[in-house]
C-alpha cells in the first residue's frame, strides 16, 4: 500500500512538471515517443535502409509434447523487420540501455528497449517516463553511434543485441565518421574479444554502465535499429557474427558431440546431471564449459559438432557458429524459454528439439517472463533418452 502511494505521489510530480512543458534536459521526462522513420521523415532527418523487411518461415521444433509451445508455434511464420540506421544532430542518449531522445524531447521507442517484459517494454511503459529529472547531459563535441541494449553483461545479448548494431552503422557507411560509441561496457572477456575483432578501440568507448548518472547530449548521433525482437534473431546477425569470429573456417565433417554444462554457473543447473551424463558419455558425448575458452575457440567446437546438448542459457548462443545440419537439444526450466536456439538451429538447416524438466509447463502460456525462474532443474531421464533416440535417428 506504501508503495504504491509512493508511486501514486511521484506520478502526480511528474504529470505537474511536465505540464510547464520545461525540456527533459532540465527537468520532467521526454514530451511524447515516435517511432525513428517517422521523426526522419517530419523532420529531414537521415535514414537510411540497411536490410529490407522480410518474412521468415521455419518448421515446428520437435519433442515429447503433441502441443508445441506457443512461444514457438507463433514464430512459424514470422516478419523480419526492416533494419536501419538514422542519424541527426543534438540528439540524446540516457541510461545504461541507451534510450534515445530526439532534439524536440521525444523518446524514438523502437530503438530504446528494456527488459521487463516478453519482447521487451518500449514507449510509455520506458523506465525514462519515471523519472522527475534527469541528470544533466554532457555535451559531446562529435559524432557518438548508438551501440548500447539491454542485457550488455550477458554473453547472449551482447552478441545478438548490441554487437550487430555496428555491422549496420558500417553497411550504412558511417563507421569512419564515428567518435564514440556508447556501450554499457565492463570489461568482460567477451566483450573485450569482440571489440577487438571488430577493431573499436576502448578510447572511443562511452561507457553507459551507470545507468541512473549517464545522460549525453551529441553534435551529432547515429542510431542503428535494434537488430531484431527479442525472441528471435534475423539472418543477416547470423552472417555478421560467423563473419566477425570465424571468417577463415569452413565447416569440416559433423562429427564431434559436446554436452555444454552450467555446472559452474549460479543458476539453472541440472540437480540429477551426474545421472544425464553418465549416459550421454556412453553416447560419445564429452563435457564442455563454454565460460573457461575464448569465443573463437567455442566457436571452432561447435563448428565442428554434429551434435549439441545444453540448458537453455548462453551457452547455447554459439550455435550461430554451428556446422549445417547441427542436431541439438534445449533442456528448458518449465519456465524459462524462448525461439532463440530453434531460430538458430534452423539457419544451419539443423535439427532442433526442446526438452522440459519436470514441472508446470503450460504450453498456451503467452509471457514467461513474468514467472521466469532461474531454479534448478530435474529431468526425467527415461523420457530424454526418448527424445534423444529419436534425434540420433534422423540423418
């Protein structure tokens, strides 16, 4: 009850600011949101297509279930979106996930995502339309690129959310015109792997990392489209990635098993694994721990992989470096799923199931997010060892 008068009280200050129609840059919120092609085309502003929109078909995932998920059955069918890059001057930039506002305070909420929701929250419902003042933006004398999203810190979503970003600032043609990058940058090996492949030094980066302080104001701003709905990833990240990591490597002959363990991972781990892999090891399969290699030394396994098992996690994310005609198997908390590794596996042409641990498993269930658990995970084994001789079946 407190709390929600707290909130009741902070709403009505906001509203009371807002109505003086005082910029955000000084005190309120952003004055509206709007999509980025529509304030380019009111307002002269740069926006150049980088891929066209498209649609995507792909096969239902297999398993033990008669009913497919419907987080998958929606995706069968499914349209790429157009991918972009708009620049113009003045524009804003707060907050670690890099949430842009245009010169006359409006929110571009189709490239200002965050977590919170299945697909993300965007518009009214942005963390920036909370807050009674912003702090102060610093001005950047020079031209700043938008690479910041949310989920920076996970392996997953930096490669599929921020990384792809640049490929479409250097399809567009503005990579040499950039001063800085903004990121939400902690040094983490991966990130710092990436970069350097991608030759973006860390002087050019602006780090976003303190979300609540990080608050700048551009000479001019380049803003490439997120590159795709989360849930799902779209071919030309696919190319950009394998490109980026293994651009020398051509798939070799399928023929090496790997079962990718979160063993020392905090969360989501296999209570009963000891059993999982006692027969996985008699099936040729060895254990890997994706975290204690580099990128490209992961990426140079799976590429050689005929078969891939792991819990839905990040580690799972170097299937975009998968051989064609990968087999893999998702093991899933009952709660915590989505397309990704199906929408990878079918890239490779491969064969793609899920499997659930024991527990509640609703397949009509429209947002996990919600409900999303990080709990460790049971298996019944005699129902894998179903569903893996099924896949071992098929050549």
């Amino acid at each position: 009850m407190r709390q929600n008068i707290k909130k009741a009280i902070k709403k009505a200050i906001i509203k009371a600011i807002n109505s003086f129609n005082i910029s955000s840059e000084k005190w309120g919120t952003p004055k509206g949101f709007i999509n980025a092609l529509d304030w380019c085309e009111k307002n002269g502003a740069n926006y150049k297509l980088v891929y066209a929109k498209k649609e995507v078909t792909q096969a239902e995932p297999i398993r033990l279930d008669e009913k497919v998920h419907k987080l998958y059955r929606d995706e069968y069918v499914r349209t790429q979106s157009e991918s972009f890059v708009a620049s113009f001057n003045h524009g804003r930039v707060w907050g670690r996930n890099g949430a842009v506002i245009t010169p006359d305070d409006l929110l571009l909420y189709d490239v200002s995502r965050e977590f919170g929701a299945y697909g993300g929250v965007y518009g009214k419902e942005h963390s920036v339309f909370k807050q009674i003042k912003l702090t102060k933006p610093k001005y950047i004398d020079g031209t700043v690129a938008v690479l910041a999203s949310p989920g920076a810190n996970n392996f997953h979503h930096w490669l599929y959310d921020n990384m792809p970003r640049l490929h479409l600032i250097q399809r567009a043609g503005f990579l040499n015109e950039i001063d800085y990058f903004i990121l939400d940058y902690t040094d983490l090996p991966f990130q710092r792997e990436t970069l350097r492949k991608a030759g973006i030094p860390e002087s050019k980066i602006l780090n976003c990392h303190n979300n609540w302080e990080f608050h700048i104001k551009a000479k001019r701003l380049v803003v490439p489209s997120l590159p795709s709905r989360l849930g799902v990833i779209s071919d030309w990240t696919v190319d950009y990635l394998r490109d980026l990591i293994i651009p020398q490597i051509d798939s070799k002959q399928l023929k090496k098993r790997i079962y990718i363990s979160r063993k020392k991972a905090p969360s989501r781990k296999i209570v009963n694994e000891e059993d999982l892999f006692s027969y996985l090891g008699k099936k040729g399969f060895k254990e890997y721990f994706a975290e204690d290699y580099s990128i490209t030394e992961t990426a140079e396994l799976f590429n050689e992989a005929e078969f891939i098992i792991g819990v839905h996690g990040s580690g799972l994310s170097n299937l975009v470096f998968a051989g064609k005609g990968v087999k893999v198997i998702d093991i899933i908390a009952p709660k915590h799923l989505d397309p990704y590794y199906w929408v990878l596996t079918g890239f490779q042409q491969g064969v793609y199931a899920y499997f659930s641990g024991e527990g509640c498993f609703d397949e009509d269930a429209e947002d996990l997010v919600k409900d999303k658990i990080d709990h460790d995970i049971r298996i019944n084994l005699a129902l894998f060892e179903q569903l893996f001789q099924r896949i071992e079946k098929i050549n």
